[in-house]
C-alpha cells in the first residue's frame, strides 16, 4: 500500500513568523468563528493579556488601539428601532449593554389599577396585567422611583382612568388603550376612610397625593401624558357591561417585570463572512446559488460563456450551513463570524427612541463602574489595612498551646497586631490544629473553634 | 436558630480570621465590608482577594473580567455567580504583585473609558446618520 507522503522540511527551512503578528492561522482563529458543517469553532475570545506573548504579540489592553479600531455605522434608525454596527469591541461589552437594555433601564408601566367597577367577562386580575403591559409615551427620567413607604405624588406616579360602559340593546364594544384618560391631578378616588367632608371647600384626600398638576410642569405641558398606541384592545365588553378603573402607573426596570423593560427586544449578530476558497464555475456555480435559502451568491459573467460564483449579500447569510452540505463542499466554502463585528438591533416599545436607549445603557454601564471605582479610593484602602486590635480569650489549651500562640503573637506583631490572649483550661489536642476561628466582636474576640482531626 | 445566634453566625462570615498551622504558615484573612461590596483577602498577600458584590450580575462581572483579563498585571481572573437567587456575584482577581483592589480599580477605570468613548462614537454616528438622511430627504440633484 503506497503511504501519501508530504514533503518534508526541515524546520530551519520553515519561514520566520513576523515579530509582533501572529501566524495567519491563529489570527483567522483568533478573529473569527468557523462554523464548520457539524459545528462552529473556535468560539472563544481570546482576552488574557498573556495569550500570545510566546510570539511577541501583546494582547493587553490598549485604549488607544480601541479608540482607533472602534466604529459605529448606524444602518436604519425610525421612532421605534434602529439598526446598527458595532464595530472593534467585545462581546462581554455588547452582551453588557444587551442585557442593560433589556433589564436595567427604567420605563414607567402600570403598577396599581383599583378598579371601582368591573362587570365584563375579563377578570380583574388579568384585566390589570394587560393594563401593565401598555406601553406609555413618557420619559422616565422625568420621574422618580417609589420606594415602599413613599406616598404617591405627582413626581413617582401617572394616573389614567379609564370609563367604559356598553349600552344595553347595543353591539359588543372593545375598550381600547386610547379610552386610557390621563388625569394630570392625580387620583380621583376618595379614600375609604375619608368622612363626607363637614367643609365643602376642602378637597377629600384620594389615593394619590398631588401638589401640583404634572400638566403644569413644563415636560409635559405641550406633550400629554397616553398610551403609545392608540388601538391596544383592553376588554371587550356585552351590552350592560361596564368597567371604571384607576391605573397607577410607576417607575421600574425590566429585571423587576417585563412591562418595564423599554425594548421589545434588543439582540445582536456577529457578522456573517462568506469566502469562496476555491474559484467556483459553470454547473457548479449554479447549484452553488441555488443551495442558498437566502440568496447569498450571485452569478458573475467573466467572458467567453463562462460563469463565476461570487458572494453578492454576505450579511444575509443566516449561516444555515445548506451551501457546505455534502460532498466536499466545505472545500469550496467557508462560512465564518467576524468576532468582534456586531449587528445590534434595538426595537423601542416607544418611551424613549432607539438611539437615546442605547446612549443611556452605556451610561449605565459607567455608572456601575464609577460606583465600584469609587469603593477603592485611597482613604478608604488606608482604613483597610489598618490592623485591627485582637485580644484573644483562649477558652481552652495548655502550655504547648501557650507557647504556639506566644510564636503567634511575634509574627502578628510584625504585622502590626496588637494581640493578647489568655489561656483558660487545658486542651490535649493540640498537633493536629488546623484552624482557629476568631469572632470579633465589641473590640474582644473569643476563639469559637478549635478545629482538629 | 435564634436570633442572636443568626447575627452571631453573620458576624461571623462578615469578619473572621483563619489561621494555618499547618504548614508552617499564619495567614490571616480579612473581610473588608463596605456598601455591597466586600473583599475577602489576606493581610500577607494583597496580591489576591475575592471581590463580592451584592445587586450585581453578568453585565458587570464578565465586563469586568474582560478588561481584569487583559491587564498585565493579572495573573488570574474569573467570577461567578454562587446562587442564582442570589443577587451575589464573586470576581476574583490574583496579580503578579499589586494589591488586587488596585487592579480592579484601574480596570474599572478601564472599562469606564471604553464606555465613554463607545458613547462618543455612537452620538456622532447617529448625528451623521441623520444629517445625510436630511439631505437625502431633500433630494438634492447632483
């Protein structure tokens, strides 16, 4: 049986590899994602600072190679969604702002619905979990957060009254999310323990206590206070049936509930490559366009009746892996993943506009950084690594323990220690010690455990 | 469990010290407590300390170990997440020498400017965006 020889070469024949770049193949490694026909490769980043240093290439961080590389093509931008190009950045920061966008940024929604009447069909649990999915046009960085023990004002909370009634003898009727009627001064509904008032003049304390109108202040004087969409079926409701409710609605994060959360959704891609390996023509370059669901290849004209495939919309590409089935078409094509090229899209559900969305997940982002940062600063590091004082209550032990602990408190004076202990009692295990626990506690310590095998 | 014994036990986990005979060696450990974050580390070898930090998750942490992994100072670096009920995130940081809270600083600092710096890209980008889709509208012949 003939053995397929390869050439051999003797390794002082091999070419250099360039200082300060990496081979060709660990670069397409590096760089890219291969999604061969039985699964994609290489899927890691490579981000250890280290990784290459063998052949001279640093892969620390360089904010000046990033400021270089970054880019940003914004592709489609309306009212509600936006697509874009994230281009020079990794994937641990665009899956941060993902994951910021969709659970970290504050909308308000209806939290509270009191509902004084409700005689349809619908229950008014589920009634109030439809209401709190309508999404409302209005910037949530006008408002503040509620917290628990706050009383409702005009600064935490929106209130909608909605009043809907089908006539006896009519057509079912659908109460629709335009029916939601803003009510700048707050609550309408008396509260329950609230006595018929004795002075006509003075307005009844309702649920909501407003000191002003919202439709006063400026943001929203021109600008109302609704629904995003106007034709958002609520209920539906048969003659004689009637529904009057009060809709509270407050600040929140998508990471509390959904509702909350200002994209519908916000994903991204890593961009599709196609590579041709080989020149791919006549019959061949027909099947090869038509393996493509999706229309990636084109068919080139090079003169004298020949054909020629070409890779016309690689971005289309949905990596279906069709074109690199059977035969030895994984030969002829490659299909890859440029690592560090994203295609976000981010769909508004309409508080805030795509483009403002993004800009406020990366502050958020900074933010987090800025507070963490601010842990670390030189006063309190200094507070830190003041030694602490320990005196030590030994509640149990004998001279041998006396003696190790009197090495101990040499060596804790060499850190800077102040240590006392004192010994009560005899212990007869003492060569297998492994641990001690100390609880502080009101400046005294006692010594909890006294592990031993 | 009572009470008193619940805050004993807690006390306990916010500040302890551990020594090791075993080996020859006293090391002590220290947990530094402030806001949601707390270091545990040793008084000896500040070159390595476990981070916690309460209200925090993967949008932090693997951003955070991906600029702590770049840093040549850090030798190893990685985070988890110990319960998933729990909004607790433990990132570790082991440096070739530097106090471990520094790195994690300048890493955060790191981040920080890399997030100005996307911010500043993405206003332009969506500025000119705008702009040529202006001219667009106004469909200007050439």
């Amino acid at each position: 049986m003939e053995e397929k020889k390869t050439p051999k070469i003797p390794v002082w024949d091999l070419p250099d590899v360039p200082k300060g770049k990496l081979p060709p193949h660990l670069e397409l490694q590096r760089t890219r994602v291969l999604c061969t026909s039985d699964a994609p490769t290489h899927t890691e980043n490579i981000r250890y600072s280290g990784a290459y240093a063998s052949m001279g290439v640093d892969n620390s961080l360089r904010l000046g190679h990033f400021r270089d590389n970054f880019r940003v093509e914004v592709i489609r931008l309306t009212e509600d969604d936006m697509e874009f190009d994230m281009i020079g950045i990794d994937a641990a920061l665009a899956n941060a702002f993902r994951r910021i966008l969709i659970a970290e940024l504050p909308t308000m929604a209806i939290e509270k619905v009191l509902i004084a009447n409700n005689t349809s069909v619908i229950q008014d649990e589920v009634l109030a979990h439809r209401l709190g999915l309508v999404p409302l046009r209005v910037d949530p960085r006008l408002f503040e957060y509620m917290s628990e023990n706050d009383v409702p004002n005009e600064k935490n909370t929106i209130v909608f009254k909605l009043h809907s009634r089908c006539e006896r003898g009519s057509s079912r009727v659908k109460v629709l999310s335009n029916e939601l009627q803003w009510l700048p001064r707050g609550s309408e509904f008396t509260l329950s323990t609230e006595k018929p008032a004795a002075d006509p003049t003075s307005r009844p304390r309702t649920y909501t206590s407003f000191n002003c109108s919202q439709d006063s202040l400026p943001d929203f004087s021109n600008n109302p206070i609704g629904p995003k969409h106007d034709d958002i079926i609520i209920a539906k409701l048969g003659p004689g049936q009637e529904i009057e409710l009060e809709a509270h609605a407050v600040k929140g994060m998508g990471k509390t509930h959904a509702k909350w959360s200002p994209v519908a959704t916000a994903w991204y891609r890593m961009l599709p490559e196609v590579v041709l390996l080989q020149e791919i023509e006549g019959e061949k370059a027909e099947e090869l366009v038509k393996k493509c669901p999706v229309k990636v290849f084109d068919i080139e004209d090079i003169g004298k009746g020949r054909k020629r495939a070409t890779v016309a919309r690689p971005r289309s590409c949905t990596l279906c892996r069709e074109c690199i089935r059977g035969d030895d078409w994984d030969k002829h094509v490659a299909l890859r993943r440029v690592k560090d090229h994203f295609i976000f899209t981010i769909e508004s559900t309409g508080a805030l506009n795509p483009e403002v969305l993004f800009t406020e997940a990366v502050k958020i982002l900074e933010d987090k950084c800025e507070r963490l940062s601010a842990l670390f600063s030189p006063h309190l590091l200094k507070q830190k690594t003041e030694s602490p004082k320990v005196p030590i209550f030994v509640t149990s032990g004998d001279l041998r323990i006396g003696a190790f602990f009197f090495e101990i408190r040499f060596f804790l004076k060499r850190l800077h220690f102040e240590f006392i202990f004192i010994l009560v009692g005899t212990c007869k295990l003492l060569m297998g010690l492994e641990t001690i626990m100390i609880d502080f506690y009101a400046g005294e310590c006692q010594i909890l455990q006294l592990a031993s095998e | 469990m009572g009470s008193g014994e619940l805050a004993l036990e807690k006390r306990r986990q916010q500040l302890l010290l551990l020594m090791n005979f075993d080996c020859g060696l006293l090391i002590l450990l220290y947990d530094y407590c402030f806001d949601n974050v707390m270091e545990h580390g040793s008084y000896q070898d500040q070159s390595q300390a476990t981070f916690s930090l309460t209200d925090e998750d993967h949008t932090l942490a693997n951003s955070l170990r991906f600029t702590l992994n770049q840093d040549p100072r850090v030798t190893f670096c990685g985070y988890s997440i110990p319960h998933p009920s729990d909004a607790r995130v433990n990132i570790r940081v082991q440096t070739t020498g530097d106090q471990a809270s520094e790195v994690l600083k300048d890493s955060c600092q790191d981040l920080m400017l890399i997030c100005q710096h996307v911010r500043s890209t993405f206003d332009q980008a969506v500025v000119e965006f705008k702009n040529k889709k202006g001219l667009d509208a106004m469909n200007i012949e050439p």
